[in-house]
C-alpha cells in the first residue's frame, strides 16, 4: 500500500471518531435539557401552627339507674291483687301487692294464745319458786325440791321466749303478704296475675327504678383520669376537676341538662388503656331511660396550646408513626412523630413537629425521600374544623 493511501485512511478514521465524540457529547446536553425542563412533582401540605382549642372528646355511654330493685315474694301464697299499673311512678311505702293472709293470720292467732298458756306457766313457776324459798330457811322442804322448782321456773321462762320467737316470725310473714314498695321510683311489666300461687321461688314479680336522677357509666383515656390525678390526689378532688359532661341522645339530639362526675373506678383497663366513669345528670322529665346507649361528650375547661395535624397526613410503618415533611430546599423528609388523641379529623402532635414545618396532606405516594417537589399550600385546614367549644 502505497503512503498516500495510508494517510487517506488515518484522515478517514480520525473523522469517524470525531463524528461520535462530537455526536455523544451532543446527545448528553439535549438528555440534561430535557431533565432540566421536566416539571417537579407538585404536593399540599399543610404549615404546622400551634392551634388553641378545647378539645371536645365522645364517648360511647349506657345510662344506668340510680336505684334498681327487683320485687320478690318472700312467703307463699295466693295473690289477692295490684295495686299499681304498669309504667306508672310509684312512691316509697305504696302498696303493689297483696298475698292471701289468712293462713299466716290463723298462725298469728294460734301462738299468740300459745304465748299466753306460756306466759300462764311462767306466773305459777314463779309463785311456787317464791313459796318454796320460804320453805326452805323453815326446813319445811328439801334441796332437791327447792332445785326442781328452780328448774321449773328457768324451763317456763324460756318456753316462753321460744313463742314469744314464734309469734314475732309469724307476724314478720303475716307483714309480707303486703308487698309494698321500696323506694319511690317508675315500675315496670308485671310478670304474674291475680290468682297465681307466688313463692320466694318464683323469681322477679316486677322491678322498680329510679329516673330522677340517673347514671351515664361510660370509658374515658387514662390519661384524661392521669391528668386530674397529677393536681389532685383523692378520689374525690379527682372527680370535681374532671371536665363538664354532656350526652348525645340516640337520636343526635343533645340533652338539655349538663351532668357531673361522681366516681371514677380505681383501676385502668390494660386492654384498652381507659378508666370508666359515672355521670349523674337530672332527670326530672323522665326523658332518659335506664339502659340506653348514649355518647357522652367531654368538653376541657380550659384551653390548650398543641399542635394539630390532619390524620390523612400521618402514616404508620414498623417503627410507629411518621408524616412526610418538605424541608427549606424544596426536598421530602421522613419525620417521626408521637401521636396524642384524635380529635375530629386531625390528630394532636405530642412530639416530632414544630410549628412551621410543611407537611404533605396530598400527593404522599408520588414522592420519596431526597426529592424535590413543588409545594402548594393548603387553603382550608383540616384542623380549621376541630371544636373549640
């Protein structure tokens, strides 16, 4: 191969390799422009603030009677009426029902006149132990008479405290065939007729409640309870800090009258971390009735300084609770949180967060840590809706 055909072939590679190191390099800058102009991926958040409010906590109640009896019969017998009509109120000492007394009536009578035949026996045992006391110092009678007549007095004394037990057992049973009632309350469903044959056996002839007022026994947090026994020791200080509780009736409505604390039990339920709680709210209209499931709502006295983020906002893996935060570059944090109790649709913040800090509320799962987003601001907060009542 002659020399010019040599450089003729170096002249043409060193132009092919140009061509690709030239066409590369351009390849790269377009890829980098391109990347340059491809949009962030945009998300809400929310600006942390801390927010004032008096939270406002429901809980699901039963209400509960004050006093609640069941009527028995405490003798046999045939029942000779009622006295009282269902559903109606009924007042301490009324007369409800009526057991047939004539037996218990004929038992009075026959140890009463047993009574008196004791009570005859005694006098004499008496007047002949009198006489033979006499007799005794005059020699005119022996010492195992004067015992017999000692003997005979003790046994006509306790013959008679045996009847005089008697009788009072069978005027305790002769007061029974009267039922009356207990306490003052509203009666319930008779369970028997006039006519039947009742007996201690029989179980509940009818149950009698109080209304006016009544209980509402319901689970508050433990902390809620902690809180009261931080400032007050005894129980009863602990019931007066409480907050002020009200309930929802089943139809949503709210009762009209406010209710206090008045006990608070005196262990934490270690399955669900709450104490329960009884209310004592008036009734005087009779509008609550003993067994009814109602929401009890419990409103703080006093205001609290906390930090409230939207419960779409927080996400939960292994390691607890975490929200997605857009740091001053523009770029996606993990930040982990200690979550309080919920309060409508946000969540209070115990610990994790500072007021300032931009949380992701929408767009969480197109983006991941180290990445650059587009932030936009949420115009109405979720915590805008917590109660401040």
């Amino acid at each position: 191969m002659s020399k010019m055909t040599v450089n003729r072939v170096w002249v043409y590679t060193f132009s092919v390799i140009s061509l690709i190191i030239l066409t590369g390099c351009g390849d790269g800058s377009a890829d980098k422009q391109e990347a340059k102009n491809t949009p962030l991926p945009s998300v809400v958040v929310s600006i942390v603030k801390n927010v004032s409010i008096n939270p406002t906590r429901r809980f699901v109640g039963r209400t509960e009677a004050v006093e609640d009896v069941q009527i028995r019969a405490r003798i046999s017998g045939y029942l000779l009426s009622m006295d009282f009509e269902e559903g109606q109120n009924v007042l301490k000492g009324d007369l409800l029902f009526e057991v047939d007394p004539k037996p218990y009536q004929a038992e009075v009578s026959k140890l009463s006149a047993d009574v008196r035949r004791q009570q005859a026996a005694l006098t004499n045992a008496k007047r002949n132990y009198r006489r033979g006391d006499e007799l005794i110092e005059k020699g005119f009678i022996s010492a195992m008479e004067m015992d017999n007549l000692i003997s005979s007095r003790d046994q006509a004394e306790g013959s008679l405290a045996a009847s005089n037990a008697s009788l009072e057992s069978a005027n305790l049973n002769l007061s029974y065939t009267k039922i009356i009632a207990p306490i003052s309350g509203r009666i319930g469903r008779k369970s028997l007729s006039i006519g039947d044959l009742v007996s201690p056996d029989s179980g509940v002839l009818v149950t009698l409640v109080t209304v006016d007022p009544m209980y509402v026994t319901f689970d508050i947090s433990e902390k809620l309870v902690s809180e009261s026994a931080v400032k007050n020791g005894s129980q009863e200080e602990r019931v007066r800090t409480l907050p002020i509780p009200r309930i929802e009736l089943p139809n949503g409505d709210m009762y009209e009258q406010e209710g206090k604390f008045d006990f608070i039990d005196n262990r934490v339920d270690p399955a669900t971390g709450t104490v329960e709680v009884r209310a004592v709210f008036p009734n005087e209209k009779g509008g609550l009735i003993p067994g009814q499931y109602v929401t009890a709502v419990v409103s703080s006295g006093s205001s609290q300084e906390v930090i409230l983020v939207p419960q779409v906002a927080v996400s939960e893996d292994q390691q607890g609770h975490f929200v997605m935060v857009v740091n001053k570059e523009s770029e996606v944090e993990i930040q982990r949180v200690e979550m309080g109790e919920r309060i409508d649709v946000s969540w209070v913040v115990e610990k994790g967060l500072t007021a300032g800090a931009q949380v992701i509320v929408e767009g969480i799962q197109k983006v991941r840590s180290g990445q650059q987003v587009a932030v936009i601001e949420q115009t109405v907060k979720a915590f805008d809706t917590a109660p401040n009542k």
